[in-house]
C-alpha cells in the first residue's frame, strides 16, 4: 500500500441495538463489602441494556430484608485484605467504626446506600427475587422483603429464569 491509498477503517458496530443478553448475581453474603460489587455491576449491565437479575440467598437476604437492610455491616475479621491485623477486628467497637468508615469512604463516591440503590436498580428494570429456603429457614414474610421483591422463588425457578444467562455468585 502507498502513502497515497485510503483505506475504509474496520470500526466495531456498537448500536444502539437491543441486546439479547441476560446476566443473574447470586447474592450470598450480607455484609457491606459483599454488597456493593453485585449492585454496581447490575447497574453497569443495566447501563448497557443487559436483562439483569439478582437472587438473594442465606445471608444475602439481609440485603433485601426491611429490617435489616439499612444496617448492614463490615467487619475485618477474616478479611486479610483489609491490611489490618486481625486480632484489631475482635476489639469492641471495631466492627462499628470500620462500617462507619466504608460507609463515609462509599458516600463520598456519591455512591447510594444499599436501600436506595435497590430502588434505583429496581427502577432501571432489575428483576429481585429472593430464594424460598433462605426465607423459609429465618421464618420471613413477604412483608419482611423488600418491596422492589417480585417474588419468593426456589432453585428450579431459578435454574430455568438464569437459562442462557451469566451467572455471578457473589
């Protein structure tokens, strides 16, 4: 090729076309840490049009229970990468602070706390569903749930709504 030739560039077609693709998080813990990464990346897929999906299991109800929703917490026990020794996580009032400094840490990203950002997810069109042994084991109500909850389903509910989709557990 000469310097005087053109060429058409090959550019990836990035449309704004629907996307057929479908993502589902697993959420299985209930501490803030563990939290935030499934809520920020449903809401990225979300941002690119992606189906999204969260079912809520074990200690991951505490994210859609009312009652203990708006107070989940972060520990550094058993959590080494937090760069601090271990034995600090056992002393009184550490569990606290540490919530106290994650929550200032996230805020200060203009990032919500977990109910609002349930209600933004829910509003974007994320579908929330919680897992029918993990309500029935710690004897929970619909009432108890979430109300962006669309329903209490169970793992073959589950296996068939996550057919074709990534599924995340986290």
């Amino acid at each position: 090729m000469t310097a005087t030739e053109t060429t058409t560039p090959t550019v990836p077609d990035f449309g704004d076309d629907e996307t057929d693709r479908k993502i589902c998080f697993i959420c299985s813990k209930g501490t803030l840490d563990m939290a935030y990464p499934a809520l920020v990346m449903a809401n990225g897929a979300l941002g690119e049009g992606v189906e999204t999906h969260l079912f809520f299991t074990f200690w991951g109800m505490d994210m859609i229970t009312k009652k203990t929703m708006d107070h989940l917490k972060f520990t550094i026990l058993g959590n080494p990468a937090t760069h601090m020794p271990q034995a600090l996580g056992g002393l009184p009032g550490m569990t606290g602070m540490a919530t106290k400094m994650m929550k200032k840490q996230i805020s200060g990203l203009d990032v919500p706390e977990v109910p609002e950002f349930m209600e933004l997810l829910v509003d974007m069109g994320a579908h929330l569903w919680a897992c029918r042994m993990s309500v029935d084991m710690m004897d929970l109500e619909p009432d108890d749930l979430f109300d962006g909850v669309e329903d209490i389903i169970n793992v073959s509910d589950f296996i068939e709504l996550s057919d074709g989709a990534q599924v995340i557990f986290v």
